[in-house]
C-alpha cells in the first residue's frame, strides 16, 4: 500500500505517541523503529539503505500505511518523492528538551553497540548508529551544540521543502485537534496517547 502519512521528525519528538494516535486515527500500521526491532525481515531493508543503496520503498512499507521516527525519518526527502499523495508530519519539541531525552534514552544504547554479542540486537544497534549518529549528525551527536544545530536545521529543511498544504509542524502536545484537522478526521472518544517518556524507554526490556 502507498504511504499516506510520513514523518519527518526525529525520535524522541513524541514518535510512539504519534504512531499511536496515528493508528487510533485509522491510518495505521504506522512504521516505527519498533518494527524494525519486532520484524526480523525489516532490518536488510535499512542496512541497505544505511550502505547507501536505495531501498525499494514499496517493499519496505508494503504492510504500512503511516511512518514516523527513525530510520525512515532519515530518508524523509526520498519518501516524500517516492510517495508524492502523502501527508507530511513533523513533529518537534523544544531543542533542549529533545538533547536532554536523547542523551537518557537512544544515544547511550547506540554508543556501547561494540559492546554487545554478535547478533540481530547488535545489528540494529549498528544500522542505527550508522544512520543516526554518523549520516545524520556527523559523527557528533555527543556534542550537543552541534546536534541542537542539526535538529534546529532539519526542521527548517521540511518547513522549507514541503508544500504548506502539504505540511503539519506538529507537537504532541497540543492533543488531538491540529492532527485531526489536517487529516480531516474526527477527533477519537479516547485519551491523547501519551507513551514512551524517557523513564519508559529506560525500564523497557532489550529485545534481541
């Protein structure tokens, strides 16, 4: 199936509460790094396209309507070209907000990958580094003055890029009523989800 919704912003900008509210929204499923760790057959698709050699992004979301979050959100010029109906989400928090939840959460499970035995979970944590931390942020996530520039800059290149019309810069939040208006959808009977806060990734057990 053709994307419909695509993600431009990085993790830890509220991605699994909006892949959440995406899918209570009926636009799931939503693609999530979480896929990646849950679908063995998803991880060569981002490890070719970590090397550099493009995916066939049909096949890669065969089964998805929605994507957010990393390592799709790498890529995000590419799927807005390739998937040219869908709507673009970007969401965002503020700078230090988003350092700060990085520096608890992804960026210390990346940085001891060359700890890990061989095996899937170390092969994710590679792709990752690799797309996250050396393509994305130069090899600097570590320095949080660089990474606030690339975090700072990114979102100017979808404000930039995409059509306005095209485009919701959107915070968690701010609940349901921004999303819901700009996919044109009624608002669900049901709770914001509001999932995946710092202190849950660090109790979240290690899939391998």
């Amino acid at each position: 199936m053709a994307l419909k919704i695509i993600g431009t912003g990085f993790e830890r900008t509220g991605t699994n509460s909006l892949k959440l509210a995406i899918e209570l929204l009926g636009f799931g499923p939503c693609h999530h790094m979480f896929e990646v760790r849950d679908d063995p057959n998803q991880l060569p698709f981002w490890q070719q396209a970590a090397r550099g050699e493009m995916s066939d992004w049909d096949a890669v979301f065969a089964d998805y309507s929605a994507c957010v979050d990393w390592p799709a959100a790498r890529f995000w010029r590419e799927l807005c070209a390739h998937f040219p109906n869908a709507k673009v989400l970007h969401s965002v928090r503020t700078e230090e907000g988003w350092i700060k939840s990085v520096h608890a959460t992804i960026y210390p499970a990346m940085a001891k990958r060359l700890e890990l035995e061989p095996g899937p979970y170390r092969d994710r944590m590679e792709m990752a580094y690799e797309i996250v931390v050396n393509q994305t942020f130069g090899g600097r996530l570590d320095d949080r003055e660089h990474a606030r520039s690339v975090f700072r800059k990114h979102g100017d290149a979808a404000r930039r890029t995409i059509p306005a019309e095209r485009l919701l810069v959107y915070d968690v939040k701010d609940g349901w009523e921004p999303l819901c208006d700009f996919l044109d959808v009624p608002a669900p009977d049901a709770p914001f989800p509001r999932t995946n806060l710092a202190a849950e990734f660090q109790r979240r057990p290690v899939i391998k």
